[in-house]
C-alpha cells in the first residue's frame, strides 16, 4: 500500500509528522507520502488551512531529516498545491527549488469562491450558479493539468462532497480535464475521503474512472488523510472499484518519476 495524499499539523492536519509516521508503519504500508496544503493565492495572502507561504522551507527540511531516519517505509516528500492561472510561474518556481517525489495539483478555490470549505457557500447560489462553478472547476481542472506543474490530479469532481450535484450534462467539461491530464502524462487519484462526506460516494465516480482508464490514465489511491486514523481508510473498497474501472496497477512515485505496481 501507498498513502501519498496526507496533512500533517504543517497545515490542516491533526498531528505531528511524527505521529503520521508512526501510523504510517502501524498500517503497515509500504511508501508514506507527505503532502501538506500549499496555496499562492493571486492576493498573495495566506490561508488558515494550508502552511504559511514561508513555511515551504522548514517543511522540506523536516520531511528530508525524516527520509533519512525512517528505516520502516519509504517516506516521499509530497506537496499538495492549489492551482492559479495568475500564479502558476512562481508557484512552478518555487516547487522546482525542492526536491519533492511527487506533487498534487488541486483546485480548492474558484475565483474567490471555496468550493469545500462548509456547505454554507453553496446554499445561497441558484441552480445557474451552481452549475456554473462546476463549470469553472472543470476549467481549472484543465488549466491545472495544461500547466505541466503537477504529477497527480486531486480530487476530480470536489464540487459534489456537500450533495451540490450539475443539473447540467457536463460529459463535455469531464471529457476535456480528462483528456487533459493523460496529455500532461499525470497521475488521478481515487480519494478515498469522499465516503466519509455528505456526497458518501468516492472521488472521483466508478464512470470517470472507467473514463481514466480507457485513456491511460494511471492511478493512485488515496486517503486524503488529515488524521492517523485516515491514513489507508477505505483501501478494501477503493481497490475493488478500481479493479472493477478496469486498473489492475497503481502508481508510485519517487523524485517526481512514476513507475506502476500491481494493485
């Protein structure tokens, strides 16, 4: 097992790199990713569940003493990063001073609007509008893999954790962030952390993923852990919906190179 998409206290996280680390082995898995929150809003301005802009550094250290201590698992060193088109050169620039194994592209905020933070931003919007941020979401989702920044594309469809589901038929939108990231050769995750929200389904759906895999997408499954406790939550059944996609292989990933394993 792998466990690539997890947050440490660096962020949103509950608990201290250590205490992941020694989940980490307690789940028996073989490769332990780190992958704190890391967002260079267009303001430039922080936000309270990513790291600070100027943490990026004492965060890399930390991770890479811990890589060369840890003798019971291979720990990578991970960063999941927000996309802006507005600061997509200096957030390149920025990871490409650190030698991070892999790196998560993910759209948490649309032109000012959060698209996961509480379902309370959601209830004010009309249809329109709702079918509207998807809309833009897929955009970005596209724009982030068109970027060429990233390895892993998170989350597909984030937009419906709270139930807000299109009541437009957006196959076209899916079909261009698809297309999108097998262009840029990237990575989709299957987040496991989409069980435990009100949507209770996985990101992203068994359709889109049977839509990855037709294209050659490769995978990799992923807890999206903020918790010890979540670090491998719901790998039985996420193995079996991606076996049932057509996957019979997942990613890993080391100095920002893939290679696939058996699931």
């Amino acid at each position: 097992m792998t466990t690539y998409h997890t947050h440490t206290a660096w962020s949103d996280g509950a608990a201290p790199l250590p205490a992941m680390c020694d989940a980490a082995a307690g789940a028996g898995v073989a490769e332990f990713g780190v992958s704190d929150h890391y967002v260079l809003l267009p303001s430039g301005h922080d936000v309270d569940w990513a790291m600070p802009l100027g943490f990026l550094d004492g965060y890399v250290a930390q991770v890479r003493d811990y890589i060369e201590m840890e003798t019971r698992f291979a720990l990578r060193l991970g960063l999941e990063a927000d996309f802006f088109p507005e600061t997509i050169g200096d957030l390149s620039a920025r990871l490409e001073a650190h030698p991070f194994d892999y790196v998560i592209g993910s759209v948490h905020i649309l032109d000012g609007f959060p698209i996961d933070a509480d379902p309370s931003y959601w209830v004010p919007l009309s249809e329109s509008e709702r079918n509207t941020v998807w809309q833009g979401y897929l955009a970005r989702m596209c724009g982030m893999a068109q970027s060429g920044v990233f390895d892993i594309a998170g989350h597909l469809d984030l937009p419906k954790k709270f139930g807000d589901q299109p009541t437009v038929d957006l196959s076209a939108d899916f079909a261009a962030a698809l297309d999108a990231i097998a262009a840029a050769d990237m990575a989709l995750e299957l987040n496991t952390a989409g069980w435990d929200k009100p949507v209770a389904e996985a990101y992203p759906t068994l359709a889109l993923l049977r839509e990855a895999r037709r294209r050659g997408i490769p995978l990799v499954i992923t807890a999206d852990a903020h918790a010890p406790a979540e670090l491998t939550r719901h790998y039985p059944r996420a193995v079996a919906l991606a076996r049932e996609a057509g996957y019979t292989a997942q990613a890993r990933f080391a100095g920002r190179k893939r290679v696939e394993v058996a699931l």
